[in-house]
C-alpha cells in the first residue's frame, strides 16, 4: 500500500479491514529522494504515527547527506571560515567577535572552528596571516624596477596607498592587532612579510645613491617606516581626521592628492641638496 506525504492516498490504496495478512506500507516524500517501507500489520500501526516516523527518517537521512557534501569539500568550509574571521574580527575584534557569530556568519557548525583550527584564537591568528599575506600584494612588477628611482619609490608608495584604500579589513585587522600590543602577530612569521617592498626601497635607494641624486646617510628603515606611517594612518584615522578638518579624504581626488603630497615630502628628504 503506498500513502503518499500528508497522507494523501494513492491510486487503489484503500486500506483492507482488520486481520488481513501483513503488508508493505510505503511512504514516499517527492521533496526528498528516499523511500521507507516498514513491515507491519495495518492494524497495529496508524496511518499518522506512520507518517510521522517516515518524516523524521527522511529529516535524518537529509541532514546525513548534507552533512556528508560538507565533508566532501573541506577546503570550502575552511574558506568560509576565514572569509567570516575576516568580516567579524575586523568589525568587532579579536575578543568580541564570538565562536557563534562566526559560526552563523559562515553557515557552519561551530564545531568546525575547532576542528580547522583548533580554538578562536587559531581562527583569529589564521586570519592575520591572512592581512598580512595580503600585504605582499603591494609589489613592484619588475618591468618597474627599471625606473629611474625617484619614480621607482613613487611606484611602491601608490601601490601600497591603492592596496590600503581597497582593502579596509586589513587597516582595522593592523589596527585591532596593534590594541592587542601585536601578541598574535608575534607567532606568526613577521620578517618575509614585506619582502617585495623593502626590495624595491632598498633597489631604488641604492640607484639613488649610485647616480648621486639621493644622500649616502639615508637609513632603509627608517625611510621604509616613514612611508608606512605616512600611509597607514591615512587610512586608520581618516573618519575622525575628516570630521576634525571637514575634508572627505575618502574621495579619490584627495587620495591622489596625498599620494603626490608624500612622494614629495619623502623625495624631498632624501635627495642631496
């Protein structure tokens, strides 16, 4: 006998009176692609208590087969993870942005936290290898490192304004992090992290004292860390900066315009008088 879902029953299936011989009752659900049969006598089971066990059965068997896609793509739910980490650490922090609220905001279990990084702060330190990853993005294509190197340093100082501008989650990550007194970022692995940069300032410094244009006492730290700062906070501080000055320094223009304003501010510190 087939009982078709909310106990609609199908073509010739009027049930037969009692104490007739045990029968196959089928349930089949046309939004799920399973069957169940149970083996029983129809007059020790009703149509609704059968009903109700054949939903909960294919309920079960649902979530198993979803779950079961999950696990089948891993590197999937670990991205979503991270791209959650991103959005809500950088909102929130590293303390308040909750294993829950990631969680839901991934649309995974929560377990899966754990199971892919081991804790919260596993997630949150994945996440600033992540910003920090991404700083390598500020590079100089080497077609670039032919410039001469006044141009070849106002090449890495707009790269690294446009990086900061299309990427507010690492400026609040950096800025979170610093509150932090940098303790997470003291496990990851700092010193690679500007490689690219800090070879095109030390090319284009090295070219600028060979050709006599730039002053032989000039300190590569000291100048790498001029231009971060002169940038970072730019983009850190410029909602309380743009109230305190009525100057919307969001705008491309005015961007354009700081990126020409800190070329020459640094060009004009370094080259021989």
């Amino acid at each position: 006998m087939v009982i078709e879902m909310f106990g609609k029953a199908g073509p010739g299936s009027r049930p037969q009176g009692r104490g007739t011989s045990a029968r196959v009752w089928s349930l089949r659900a046309t939004t799920r692609r399973f069957v169940v049969d149970i083996v029983t006598a129809p007059d020790t089971i009703s149509i609704h208590a059968f009903t109700l066990a054949v939903i909960r059965r294919g309920v079960a068997m649902a979530g198993k087969a979803k779950g079961n896609g999950r696990r089948r793509d891993p590197d999937a739910s670990r991205q979503r993870l991270l791209r959650a980490g991103v959005k809500l650490f950088a909102a929130h922090g590293p303390h308040r942005a909750s294993v829950d609220m990631i969680s839901r905001e991934a649309r995974l279990n929560r377990r899966m936290i754990y199971h892919y990084f081991g804790s919260k702060t596993g997630l949150y330190r994945a996440v600033l290898r992540h910003a920090f990853d991404a700083l390598t993005q500020v590079d100089v294509e080497l077609a670039h490192m032919l410039l001469p190197a006044e141009e070849l340093l106002e090449r890495m100082i707009r790269q690294y304004y446009h990086f900061l501008a299309s990427h507010p989650e690492v400026v609040r990550l950096l800025s979170w992090e610093n509150l932090g007194l940098g303790r997470a970022a003291q496990a990851l692995d700092m010193p690679s992290v500007k490689a690219p940069m800090i070879e095109a300032l030390r090319l284009a410094l090295s070219r600028g004292r060979e050709e006599g244009r730039f002053r032989e006492d000039i300190d590569e730290k000291q100048i790498l860390i001029s231009c971060m700062v002169l940038s970072f906070f730019y983009f850190s501080n410029r909602h309380t900066v743009s109230q305190a000055l009525g100057y919307d320094m969001a705008t491309p223009r005015a961007i354009e315009a700081r990126i020409q304003h800190v070329v020459s501010l640094v060009l004009d510190g370094i080259r021989t008088r």
